[in-house]
C-alpha cells in the first residue's frame, strides 16, 4: 500500500507558514482557479463527454457553470467571512467583548465521487482554500479522464505542499486514510461514509459527510400536474438519475395518478425525444457493474414508460415503474439511476407514515397549491434539504446551506456554509483592565448572596 505521509507532512509544515491563511493568497488562490475553469471549458467538457457521455449544456450547468457561480459568491464575500464576528456580552460579563474567529483546520482531505467528478471536487475545495487550510483531493477512478484533468489542472496551478490531487482506485482512499488529517470532506455512498468516519475516528478528526438515500417526492392532489411532471422528469432524469438529490421514488394521490403518469411520459418525450438511447446528449450510466444492477430492477412491478436498454454504451431509458411497494427490491437502497418507482396514496398520513419507517432521506420535494399540505409534510418529515414544488433546485443557491441528517450525512456547505464548514469558530473573551468584579470571587463578603442576586 502506498504511503502519503509525505504529502501530508509537506501540506503541515507549509500551513504551519500562516501563508494560507493569508487573505490575499486565499483570494488570488480562488481567482487562479476560476480563471484556469473558463480557459479550460472546452477540456472539461469533453472530458465528461468521454466519461459520463454528458452534453455540454449538462457539463456546464451542473458543473463547471455551478462552480464559477460558487467561486464568484465566495470571492466577493470572503473579506466579510474572515473578519472576526462580535457577538453580544451579557451583563455578568459586563466590560468585556466577546468574539468569533473562523479559523483553518489545516490539511484536509477531498474524497470526490464520480456522478458529478469536477463540481464535487472543485465545490468543497472551495470552501478549504476560502478558510485557509491546505487540501489533498481523491477524484473518482471511475471518471478517469475528468480525474486526470483536474490533476494535471491543479498541479498547474499551486504547488503540491498547498493543493494535491491523487488519482487511484479504493487501495489508494485506503492508504489515505490512515494519515492524521485535520479535516475530511467525504461524498458518496452511505456504506462507504461509515468506512471514512471510522477511519476519522481514531483520530478524532472532524467530518463532513455528504452522502444519499432514498429521497421522496410526492405529489398531491391539488398539485399543478404538467408543471410537476416537467420539473420532476428534469431533477430524476438530469446525469441519468446519477444525482444524490434526485427523486428517488414517487408518491402520487391516487386522484391524480393517471393523469399524472400521462403527463409525465409526455415531459420525458419532450426533454430526451422519442428514443431516449439514440440522442446523442443523453447521459450513460458510469460502468458495467452499476448498469448490471439498475438493471435488475426492471423487474419490479410494472413497465409504465421505458425500461429499454443498451449494454454497449451502458445506456438506460427513462423509465417508470407501478404497481411498487416498500417490500420491491428497488425500495431498498438508493435507485442512483434513471428508474422511478411510483406508489400511490390516498391520505398523507400513509405518506409520512411509510417515509418515517426508512432512513431519513437527503433530499424530500412536495408538489401541492395548498401552504397546510406542505406544512404537514415539511413539519413531520425529517430531511437534509428539499423543494416545494421543484426538484433539484435547492441545491443550486449559495445561501442555501446542503448537506443531511442522520444516515444521509453530517454537515453542509455551498456559500458561506462551505467557509464555515472547513472553519473552527474559535470564541474569545477580550476582557477589561479598568476595573474588576469582586463578588466572582470566593473570598468576598456575602458573595453567595451577591452573585444569586446578579445572576438573576
């Protein structure tokens, strides 16, 4: 197994300089690399063409386009960020100050997926450099061409000591995880999340986990239904259903179902074609193994739209499935694929009912006219984030922080919320010298008494 310590100890003693923390090298660190994403564009797209078979509409918007807005937002924000934050005293503190000062963690470490391979890496390396730490990033190895851009990127624009990219497959996570970072900013499967935060632990090192699950989407029945349907077939079918946020399964009112399931095959026909296989810009599904195991599910239930599929270029239609329960082995773990389970309701009691009974999900999106209905669904239901009549779309604003709860992750960034993320909020009480408060004392007269009465 390879051995990092190295790299790591070359990113401390160069943290330990202070020149990361530095304001002006954070920000001409953030300006260099929004500058080397514009004059690589074209590089970046065709890497994801080869990889994932994405468009460059697909490519910019999810990708590099996020991005640019995201370095935008931060560069012009950062010099307010930095600034220590004075927050209120209260009277028994009387002539002192109190403040909070963000502060780097120091090396940390990215470990990227391979659904969204550049905006996965390069967002929460956003927020690392923005809070002054260093950063080692793992990019996927199942994305090799995006992968080995993004290191032959980075290597062009800071020195090793500061940022690193290291390509490898899981022996290469593995070996990196035994290294003591100072922070570790983790996307992926839940499965593999439970890997990183033991590897954390032994050394109590702090995380964020951005992981997945099973995200709802429901449907009632005042909903506007050819606008759901758009939005929906946009926020499952986008990368393939490869999105961890992505309407994992559907809950449609049974009032509404048909016209609905109409509407929908009408929306897939409009974003994708007739024949969804043969154009050109339709996402392929990342390797063999993954389209062996969506696969598997066109067996439940029943076919509604789609289910047609191409194992050369491991492509697979937008489909629909009915006639779903909770006991169908697609409603077991994250589908991560552009299948979509539908099961009907008539009461949203059912609906609450059957999500509290499976992990917290992700991401929840509800479609209906109606303030009570979303309320309902928004107060009973635990989720990372979500929609109100979208899909998807949350995600996407800098003010908006993202991340889970429980099993769906630890954590959030995007905006103010990545700085935050890979910052310490370090308090300190700046006290005064003019004059002192005796009763604090255990030496003073009737202190007992004096204190009760202050601190009333």
């Amino acid at each position: 197994m390879e051995n990092y310590s190295y790299l790591v100890e070359n990113q401390k003693a160069f943290f330990k300089t202070g020149k990361p923390k530095a304001l002006t090298f954070r920000l001409e660190a953030l300006k260099k690399l929004k500058s080397a994403i514009q004059t690589n564009e074209k590089k970046l797209m065709n890497a994801l063409k080869a990889d994932l078979n994405k468009s460059d509409f697909d490519a910019y918007t999810a990708e590099m386009g996020f991005v640019l807005a995201e370095l935008s937002f931060t560069i012009k924000h950062l010099p307010s960020w930095v600034k220590p934050q004075k927050v209120k005293t209260p009277m028994t503190h009387i002539g002192s100050a109190s403040y909070i000062y963000s502060e780097p963690y120091g090396v940390s470490l990215i470990i990227a997926p391979w659904n969204y391979p550049f905006q996965l890496a390069i967002a929460p390396l956003i927020g690392a450099i923005a809070a002054g730490n260093t950063a080692i990033i793992k990019p996927s190895e199942l994305t090799p061409k995006t992968s080995a851009l993004l290191a032959e990127l980075i290597k062009g624009l800071y020195p090793e000591k500061y940022i690193a990219v290291v390509e490898g497959a899981v022996e290469t996570s593995q070996a990196l995880l035994k290294e003591k970072f100072d922070y570790i900013f983790f996307t992926g499967s839940v499965p593999v999340g439970r890997v990183i935060m033991e590897a954390a632990a032994k050394n109590l090192t702090p995380v964020t986990l951005e992981l997945g699950g099973k995200s709802p989407c429901i449907v009632h029945h005042d909903a506007n239904i050819k606008l759901a349907a758009k939005r929906i077939a946009w926020g499952k079918f986008t990368n393939a259903g490869q999105t961890c946020i992505a309407p994992d399964y559907l809950y449609l009112h049974k009032g509404i179902k048909e016209e609905f399931l109409s509407q929908f095959k009408d929306a897939i026909k409009e974003l994708y074609g007739a024949e969804p296989l043969n154009n050109p810009n339709y996402t392929h599904i990342v390797s063999e193994r993954h389209f062996n195991r969506l696969q598997s599910f066109l067996n439940n239930g029943e076919v509604n739209c789609g289910g047609k599929t191409d194992a050369k270029t491991l492509a697979i239609e937008p489909t629909v499935l009915t006639g779903i329960t909770w006991s169908d082995p697609i409603m077991e773990d994250e589908i991560f694929g552009p299948i979509l389970p539908v099961m009907e309701y008539e009461s949203l009691d059912e609906v609450i009912k059957g999500i509290h009974n499976h992990p917290k999900p992700l991401a929840l999106y509800i479609f209906s006219e109606h303030n009570e209905v979303q309320q309902k669904v928004l107060g009973n239901v635990s989720f990372g984030g979500g929609c109100v009549n979208d899909t998807v779309y949350h995600f996407v604003s800098p003010h908006l922080p993202f991340g889970g709860v429980g099993p769906s992750g630890i954590g959030s960034y995007h905006g103010k919320g990545s700085f935050d993320s890979f910052s310490h909020k370090k308090s300190v009480l700046k006290q005064t010298t003019l004059f002192d408060l005796p009763f604090r004392y255990p030496n003073v007269k009737n202190g007992l008494k004096k204190i009760k009465l202050f601190l009333k």
